[in-house]
C-alpha cells in the first residue's frame, strides 16, 4: 500500500513539472483540457487525488502515455512501440516517447496533400529536416525549395512555413523538433 500511495504523490511533481517545461499557464491547460484551474493546481500539489477522468484529458493535451503520469514501472521492453498520428493531411510516427525537449518524428506527406495554395504556418519552436525518400517541397517564407534524399534544412517555425511532396510521389522524412532555441548539433568529424 505504501507503493501506491508513493505512485500517486509522485503524479502532482510530475504534471507540474511538464507544464513548466512546456511553458503552459494553468488558465492554458484549463482552456486545453476543460479542468478548472483550482482543480489542476490541487492536483499539481497533492491536495486532490488523481483518477482517470483526470489524468486521460491530461496525457492528450501533453501528448504522453497514461503510463508515463502515472508513473507505472518499465515493462523492460527497450522497443518504442509506434503509433502513427494523422494530422493536417500528413501521418506522423512518434519515435521519442520523452515529454518536453527534443522530439523525433518520421514524417510521411502524401502527393496531394494540399490541392489548393498552400497555407504558410507558424508556431514556436525549432525543426531540422531530413528527407529519406521523395522530393520535399518547402515553402519557407519567400523561399520556395525541393529538397531531394539526403538532403537537410533547419529553421525557426516563426518563419511562414509549409511542408509538400514535390511531385506526384509522397515524400517520406525525419523530422526533428524542439523548443525555441534548441537546434541539431551535428559533428563533421570526432572530437
């Protein structure tokens, strides 16, 4: 019973902790989840016991596993097990399972994605790009580039951004992500 009750004093340190890594208000995740802000804090300090009516709106709007809040032990399987997530026309495969920080994604975009002008985006954080098959179309503000297998581009998403197959085929790519200001470090050569 004690291990339990260590599980869930554990839970509150935790929600706190990837709300701040994430730079999200109480108010923001009130909005995002549809639970008061008085019951979110309580739930960060461990004056309010956390269920799963809590804690599932939760892991959806921080993008981890149940398992992962709830602090459930490792299983010991070291295989990420890939979920893909289909989104603005594009699929994404997890490949990091950490909240917050750098995250890992194969991006797969199909030729006809966007039949109409395509929509520049921006939010925060920073992308580096690394397409493994298909020509990459990358509209980055006024630029306009088709970038080919192996090839890389990193920018700031505060840039006007849009991502498409360049021709009829998908393109298929590794995506990088990141907070504001982290970027892909890569070494030419050892140190």
């Amino acid at each position: 019973m004690d291990q339990l009750k260590d599980v869930l004093a554990a839970i509150g340190p935790k929600l706190r902790d990837l709300r701040k890594q994430r730079g999200v208000t109480l108010a923001d995740l009130s909005r995002t989840t549809g639970i008061s802000e008085s019951t979110l804090s309580r739930l960060e300090n461990g004056s309010r016991r956390p269920n799963l009516e809590l804690l599932l709106p939760l892991a959806h709007a921080y993008g981890v596993p149940l398992d992962e809040l709830a602090g459930a032990p490792r299983t010991g399987d070291p295989r990420v097990h890939l979920r893909p997530v289909h989104r603005l026309g594009m699929t994404f495969v997890p490949l990091t399972r950490r909240a917050g920080g750098m995250q890992a994604y194969k991006l797969v975009i199909p030729p006809d994605r966007d039949a109409g002008e395509p929509d520049l985006k921006t939010h925060e954080g920073y992308e580096w790009l690394y397409v493994l098959e298909g020509r990459l179309r990358l509209l980055l503000d006024h630029r306009d580039l088709v970038l080919k297998p192996g090839e890389v581009a990193e920018f700031d998403t505060h840039i006007p951004h849009w991502l498409g197959s360049a021709d009829t085929r998908p393109v298929e790519l590794l995506v990088l992500f990141g907070p504001q200001g982290e970027r892909a470090h890569l070494r030419a050569r050892p140190a």
